[in-house]
C-alpha cells in the first residue's frame, strides 16, 4: 500500500454528479449524485458490483459517454501543467471543443479493459502511438517517433524498433496492454483513468502491468483513478478509496481504513467475498446474497435495502441516507451510524 505525504490539493472534484439514461418507458439514474477528490500524485480506487455506475463515472471526466446519457453537476479540475486549464468544470466544455481536446488524451488519459477497442487493427502500433504525440507534444515526426520509442521501451516492450512497425495482432494480450498504457502515457497526462486495466489478463501478466503503473506514476508524477471491482488491486495499489453501489458513492476512506475498519454493510460484504491468500481452501467464500436492482424509480430507500442485513425497518426504508463523516478522511452513507457520526451536509 502506498504511502503518499502529499495529499494536498485535488487535482479533480467531482461534485454531485447524475447520469441519467432514457430507455423506452423509464429513466435509468445510472450515477446519483456522486462525489470524490483525487489529490495530485495518489491514486484513487472505485470499486462495486457490475453495473453500478463506475464506467460511466469515469468516462463522463473525458465526455466519452455515449449522447443518450443526461449528464449534471460539476467535474471541476485543477491543472498545473497548463494555464487555461487551472479551474476548470469539464462539464462545461464543448465536447469536441478546442479546450476539451487538449484536456482528453493530454492532460487527463484513459485505458480501458480490451485494448483491441482501442487499438486499430490497420495501423501500425508505433503509428498509433506516434498520433497522439504529433498532436499534443510535437509536430517534428522524427522527434515523434522518438518519445513513441523510448514509451515503448519504458513499458517493457523489448526490441522496440521492430515492435514499432508491428501491427496490434501481432502482440499478446498483455503486451497489447502496456502499448496501451504505453499510447496513455506518451503526452505525460497529469490523470490517468484506468477503467479495469487488467480484468482480461491471467494473473500473473495482471500483476506486472499494475507493477508497470505503479513505477510509471512515480516517474511522471501523475494521479490515477482506478476503476476495478477487485478489492486486491485495491488494496496493491490505491491510496483512498470509493465504494460504490446502485450509482453512489457508499463509503470512502484511505485504503488501509477501508479494510481495516469498513462501516457500510456493502463494504464488509465485499471484503468477506474476497480470497485470502494462504487462507482456509476449504472455508467457502462468501457473496453478497441478491443483485444489484435497476435504478429506475427510485424511491427514499436505501440501495442496498433488500440484500442488508443489519437493515433497520422503518428507517432504511422511509428516509434518504446521509452522508455521514466518521472522520476527516473517511465517509459513509448509512443509517446505523446516525447516531455516533455528524452528518456531512452532503445529503
Ligand atoms: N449506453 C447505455 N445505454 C443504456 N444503459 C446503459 C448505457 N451505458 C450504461 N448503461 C447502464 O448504466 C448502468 C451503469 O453502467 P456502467 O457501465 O457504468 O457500470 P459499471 O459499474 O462500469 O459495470 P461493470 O463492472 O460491469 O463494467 C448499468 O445498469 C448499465 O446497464
Ligand atoms: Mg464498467
């Protein structure tokens, strides 16, 4: 676990945001009024079950979410590369406005699960990597090809000369993700969103393309948001944590008070359904009973109503949950706490 001095100022504040979708007779509220800060330098873990807003959180800081997607509230960000950009609400960008793209692909990258979506097959991957150069660091083509190689060869991809004019197909799933880091990396953003880097990698390649990140964060001094719904990258990797569930933000703290003193009944569940190493193999592992429901009219009850077991009738049932601060750096949005914990305002 990483341990960071500067935990200063954020970078980005995302504030009170709501995706909504319309589908054919109801609206979906994917993401519901979620709030986080990632400080310069640290990263910062969302983690939940499937379907529970993560992608389209993390999308919506580089306007990547599909136009069906109703977007409000506040992604202010804060850069100290560039001047324009230096307190700013991405939400009030034009798209494919002039601000926007120096924003997206320069200061703040994306890596996603498959690479081959991002990647195109007709190019080669030294061309790819050189297009996001050309555009945001230099015109000068040899000097593109240059930053493209040395990328190359800081992601571990050995033999880079030849590996430049290889096309996708030719490389492995792993070393198909390092070019996509590689791609991420080569215009020194100051954010790195990775959206389950390594969910498609064995174990073992995981490992060492999270390795990869960790090292290149500490070169480029860059903060990362990390999107996974696995507890162990968590706990390899981030410094806070976001837990997510039904499109909010349930509980948040420092990584080690996360696993060491969860509060939310969905926290502790999703550390009890996590593998020990060197555990009992024969104690079976145990889930969180029940799915995720569909954030379609939705009610004053809590998400979580159904599956909980420590629910509280008459109250989880009737009342929208505070956010409540149990203290500086660790919050949760859950009524068995209302009596020992101030309420943060953020209702
Ligand atoms: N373009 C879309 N049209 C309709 N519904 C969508 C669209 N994109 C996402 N959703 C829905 O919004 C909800 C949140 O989706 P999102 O992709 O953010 O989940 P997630 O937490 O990233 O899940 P996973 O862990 O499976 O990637 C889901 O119910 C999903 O089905
Ligand atoms: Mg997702």
């Amino acid at each position: 676990m990483n341990t960071k001095e500067d935990f200063g100022t954020p970078l980005l504040s995302v504030e009170d945001l709501r995706i909504s979708i319309q589908q054919d007779d109801h609206v979906l509220h994917a993401v519901d009024g979620v709030e986080f800060q990632i400080k310069k330098g640290t990263t910062l873990g969302l983690v939940g079950e499937s379907g529970c807003g993560k992608s389209l959180t993390s999308r919506s800081i580089m306007q990547l979410n599909p136009k069906e997607c109703e977007t409000q509230g506040q992604i202010v960000y804060r850069s100290e590369k560039d001047k324009g950009l230096q307190h700013v609400n991405i939400l009030d960008l034009k798209p494919t406005g002039k601000m926007m793209r120096s924003v997206r692909g320069k200061r703040i990258s994306m890596i996603f699960q498959e690479p081959m979506t991002a990647l195109s097959p007709l190019y080669t991957i030294g061309n790819q990597i050189m297009e996001n150069i050309l555009i945001h660091r230099t015109k000068n083509k040899k000097e593109a090809k240059q930053i493209a190689l040395d990328m190359l060869n800081k992601v571990g991809i050995s033999n880079e000369e030849k590996r430049f004019n290889q096309y996708p197909h030719e490389f492995s799933g792993g070393m198909r993700q390092r070019v996509m880091i590689a791609m991420a990396l080569s215009c020194n953003p100051e954010l790195l969103i990775a959206d389950e880097p390594t969910t498609a990698l064995d174990v073992t390649i995981q490992a060492q393309v999270m390795e990869l990140m960790k090292d290149l964060q500490k070169d480029l001094e860059m903060s990362i948001l990390l999107v996974t719904h696995d507890l162990g990258i968590i706990a390899e990797m981030c410094d806070e944590v976001a837990v997510m569930y039904l499109g909010k933000i349930v509980e948040k703290a420092p990584v080690k008070e996360i696993f060491n003193n969860p509060k939310h009944p969905y926290t502790k569940g999703l550390i009890r359904s996590m593998p020990k190493l060197g555990g009992n193999k024969n104690r079976r592992l145990e889930s969180i009973e029940g799915t995720v429901p569909l954030a379609i009219n939705m009610s004053n009850q809590c998400g979580f109503y159904d599956r909980c077991t420590q629910r509280i009738e008459g109250e989880c049932d009737k009342q929208r949950v505070p956010n409540y601060q149990v203290n500086g750096e660790h919050s949760v949005r859950c009524f068995l706490y209302k009596n020992e914990m101030e309420e943060n305002g953020h209702v």
